[in-house]
C-alpha cells in the first residue's frame, strides 16, 4: 500500500526540489566564503531537506538540531510554541543558518531567532524550503529560500501529516486528499 494513494497531486516533483536546493546550497557556499557557519536543523519536518542542503554546500560547515513544537499533528498551528530539544553547542559569535521545512504564519521562527539572539551569535539566518508568503502573521527575514507556495498544506519531503506523522518519505512536495484531512 503506497502512501502515494492519499495524494490529491504532486505540488512540486523531486527534480525540481533537487535543483532549488543545489542552487540555495551554491548560494550559501558563496554568501559564506572563508567562514564556518553552524547549519541548525529543525527537527523533524527539515530532515529531509537539510540532509540535502548541507551536501550541496561546499564549505567547513558544523550541525546542530533543535526540536520545536506547534502542531501537534493538526493541519492548523496551536501559536503554544515549545522547545523540545536545545542545541547542544554554544553559539557565540558562530554564524548561525536555521534550516526550516516551512514558514507559514511566523510565529515558530520569529521565537525561535529571538531564542537564538540572545546567545550572542554573529548572525543568525534562515534558510527555508518552502515560504507561504500569503500566511504571513507576524515579519520574520527569510534569507533564504527555495519555493512560494500557496496556501495549501502540504507532506512528503520531510512533512508529515496526522498523529502518526506520515508522509515524511515521499520524495515530492504534496496536497492530501480532502478525506485524509476530514478522518483525521
Ligand atoms: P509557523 O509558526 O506558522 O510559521 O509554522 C511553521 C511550522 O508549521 C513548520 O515548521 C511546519 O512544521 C508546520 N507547517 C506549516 N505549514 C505546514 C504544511 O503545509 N505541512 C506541514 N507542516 C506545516
């Protein structure tokens, strides 16, 4: 039974993933050049995303992963945003680039960069995969990027959907059918 019979369609296909992320990596590797910037993943909707960015970028670079909570399985945020698992590592003056699935309403950044200030880096940016500009609730910079997509709520690529977190292995960006969403 393939995961693939709860789409509705593939919003974008794992070629052009595959492209945007390579051309983001080659972005950093040159905005970055003589530096070591530290690649914070946002566990888990980045995974995916992140495993491929930090391959493309070419430059000394350090991970670190960080665990947030707002959705508690839901297709809507609940806007009671906690940090579920820190950083492991100091970062004082490090360059700092958060990588994130999406930035939908804000809110989940705009904590999380104020967090991540606090600690004295010597930049903090974000790099997302995807930006739904529309949604926007509260101003976060988003450096970086790869797609604008339109207010759809999307999986596959490290997005999962439900209670049971499904979805986060299908390799394109996808819409569910309306009856995944109503059984849930
Ligand atoms: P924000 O705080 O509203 O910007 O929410 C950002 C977080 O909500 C993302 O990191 C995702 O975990 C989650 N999210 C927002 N939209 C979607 C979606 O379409 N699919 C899966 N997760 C989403």
């Amino acid at each position: 039974m393939s995961p693939y019979q709860d789409i509705e369609y593939v919003l974008i296909d794992k070629e052009s993933i595959r492209q945007k992320v390579s051309a983001l990596g080659q972005r950093i590797t040159s905005d970055y050049e003589n530096e070591k910037p530290l690649l914070v993943c946002i566990l888990k909707g980045s995974a995916v995303f992140f495993a491929d960015l930090i391959r493309s970028i070419d430059l000394p670079l350090s991970v670190e992963f960080m665990t947030y909570s707002n959705y508690q399985g839901g297709t809507r945020p609940t806007h009671s945003i906690g940090l579920v698992q820190d950083l492991n590592c100091s970062i004082e003056n490090r360059h700092v680039i958060i990588v994130e699935d999406i930035v939908d309403t804000g809110h989940t950044l705009n904590a999380l960069i104020k967090l991540l200030e606090l600690r004295n880096p010597k930049s903090v940016v974000i790099a997302a995969l995807l930006n739904k500009t529309s949604r926007r609730e509260v101003k976060v910079p988003v450096t970086y990027y790869c797609f604008d997509i339109p207010n759809e709520f999307v999986v596959g690529y490290g997005m999962d959907f439900g209670k049971e977190e499904l979805y986060r292995n299908l390799p394109d960006i996808c819409v569910l059918k309306k009856e995944v969403y109503a059984n849930e």
